[in-house]
C-alpha cells in the first residue's frame, strides 16, 4: 500500500458535524458489493475460514509485503477506527 493511499484513508470522515453517520445509504451498498467480491473470492479460494473478513490479497500473494513504516502506519490507523 503507498502513503499516498493511506493519506486518502486516513483523510475518510465517515461522520457528519453530529457526530452521525453521514453515508448510510451509500455504505450499506459498499458493504453488499464487498461481500458479494468477497464471496466470489472465498469460492475461489477454497473458502478461506474468515469470510467474509479475509487476507484476500494476502491469500493471493503471501510474499508481498507493506513497508514496515506503512504497516505500523496502517495499524495506527485501525487502532483509532476501533476506540
């Protein structure tokens, strides 16, 4: 993954002034194109045991890897989405 694409991650505000969600709509229908791509995937794969949360590129290529500082960076990051 490169900085720039964690930038623009880091940069979502999935909340309006409110403290509400401001996409509803529009992410209940991200979350049923992912787990639709996702499924497809799983099939694929030979349903990896986590579906529909998985590794899919990982599944795919194992032996690439993010930059340490990305990764730490990106961890960083989920930290604060689950607080």
């Amino acid at each position: 993954m490169s900085t720039a694409m964690l930038d623009r991650l880091a940069a979502i505000r999935w909340t309006n002034m409110q403290g509400h969600n401001a996409h509803v709509a529009s992410m209940s229908r991200l979350m049923i194109e992912y787990l639709r791509r996702a499924s497809l995937w799983a099939e694929m794969l030979g349903g990896p045991p986590k579906w529909p949360s998985f590794d899919i590129a990982g599944a795919l290529a194992p032996e690439v890897q993010p930059e340490p500082a990305t990764a730490l960076d990106l961890a960083a990051l989920d930290a604060l989405d689950h607080e």
